[in-house]
C-alpha cells in the first residue's frame, strides 16, 4: 500500500470541498465535506447506515446528476466503480463483459490477462449465472481494473459474499491495488476490513468526515494488540459498544 502521503507535496487524486447532497428540504446527507485521496492510497469509507456514504460515492462516481447539491469535486479521468453486486450483463460471457467497451485491437489479450490476475483464467466463455457470488466479484474487479483506473470506488463490494469468500477476496484486493495502484474509496460496515486493508480509515456521520485515522500497524494480523485497539476505537466512534 502507498505511504500515507497527506497531500501536501503531491496533488491528491481526488479532492473534494464543502460538498453538500440532500434529497429533501429537511436537511442535508452531505454538509461541506471536505476529503482529498493522495494518488495510490486506499482509504476506507465506514459510518453507519444512511449515513451518505453511498451518496458521496455516487458524487465521485458522477452518477448523482440528478441530485440537489454544490460544492467542488477534482477525480481523475479513469474511474471505475465496483457496487456489493457484480453487475455483470447477462447475456455476455465473462471475457465480454470484462472487455465490453474497451477500444484496441489487443482488448481480448487485455481481458484475459484481467481475468488470470483475478484467479480466472480458463473462465473466459463462462456465462455469468455459471459463477460463484465470489467469482463475479472477481470478474467484476477484472472488469474494472483492466481500465487501469486511476480511482476504484467500491460500495460494500463483497456485503453479499460469505466470511471465508470475504478474506480471500480481501486477499485479492489488496494484491490487486499493490499492483495497479490506483487511488481506493472503498465503503464497508465491516470495521476490520477497512483495517485489514486501507492506508486510512475515514469515518462520516452528520454529513461530515468525523474522523480521520492512518492505519498505522506493524502487520494486519487481527489478533494483534494495535489491531484491537484501532478497531475499539473506531466502534467506539460508530457507537458501537466492542464487546
Ligand atoms: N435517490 C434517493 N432519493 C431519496 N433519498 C435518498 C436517495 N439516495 C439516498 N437517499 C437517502 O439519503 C440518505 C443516505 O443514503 P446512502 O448514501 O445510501 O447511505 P449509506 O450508503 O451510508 O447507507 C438516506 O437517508 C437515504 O434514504
Ligand atoms: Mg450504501
């Protein structure tokens, strides 16, 4: 994972100011947010439900232009985003729905490539309803990483897959990021994924950032002391009683 560079020497990917979303006239789910992501780090997103954290997403993303709202958003060009269901269209196989809207003449070479980094290789001509919850997740990151974004968005990517599924795709992302390196959002409930994975974890509540801690920890093992004691903090701030 990138170093935490605060974004104070290089430009961040991702930059945002006093941004402000509300779906009705008593009162906002964004309310001036502010939050910069330096190019390659991996922040985690969590706050508890109907927070907004979907909504900030959804801003990033550009998929909110319909949505009352001001305030100032920098991404980068190439951004993919990747939601708790695949999206994967049915009617293509996987190397198709991986390669779908890809231009060049070496997008086959590209998607297959993908698909092995993701532990799909030989699964090109399956059809999506022929996977597993957890090989779709897969097919779908290959689908967004093979745009070598320089933002990945993820909304609770792997909410609907099993525990064990949820750590090898941990496994996964992790590798993948390390690899590509492109600057993660990535929103989660799950306060040991977003230790186990980001550079920082980011917790909103009010329609604000409320806190904001580097993961700062000699190895990611979860039984480790530093490990407990960042996760009783941040359940803390959830207020969520760690038992
Ligand atoms: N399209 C929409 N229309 C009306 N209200 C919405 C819409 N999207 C989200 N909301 C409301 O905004 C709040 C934040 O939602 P969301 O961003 O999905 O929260 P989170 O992802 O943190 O659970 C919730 O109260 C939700 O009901
Ligand atoms: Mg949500």
């Amino acid at each position: 994972m990138a170093a935490h560079a605060g974004g104070l020497t290089s430009t961040p990917a991702v930059r945002v100011r006093d941004l402000h979303r509300s779906f009705s006239a008593n009162g906002g789910v964004l309310n001036g947010l502010d939050l910069d992501i330096a190019a390659g780090e991996f922040v985690a997103l969590i706050g508890r439900s109907g927070t907004g954290k979907s909504t900030l997403l959804r801003a990033l993303a550009g998929l909110d232009r319909d949505v009352k709202g001001s305030g100032r958003i920098a991404v980068p060009d190439s951004v993919s985003v990747v939601f708790q269901d695949s999206r994967l269209l049915p009617w293509k196989r996987i190397l198709g729905n991986v390669t779908f809207g890809l231009r060049g003449g070496d997008a086959d070479r590209r998607g297959r490539q993908a698909l092995a980094e993701v532990g799909l290789a030989g699964r090109e001509q399956a059809w999506p309803y022929q996977l597993s919850g957890g090989e779709q997740q897969r097919a779908a990151l290959a689908r967004s990483l093979v745009r070598e974004p320089r933002l990945l968005l993820a909304d609770e990517p792997f909410g609907a897959l099993d525990a064990l599924t949820r750590i090898r795709m941990h496994t996964l992302l992790r590798k993948l990021c390390e690899a590509h390196r492109p600057a993660v959002l990535l929103v989660t409930h799950d306060v040991d994924e977003a230790i186990v994975l980001a550079d920082r974890v980011i917790l909103l509540d009010g329609g604000v950032v409320r806190t904001d801690v580097p993961v700062d920890l000699p190895d990611r093992s979860r039984n480790s002391p530093a490990f407990a004691d960042l996760r009783a903090h941040l359940l803390d701030q959830l207020g969520v009683e760690a038992s």
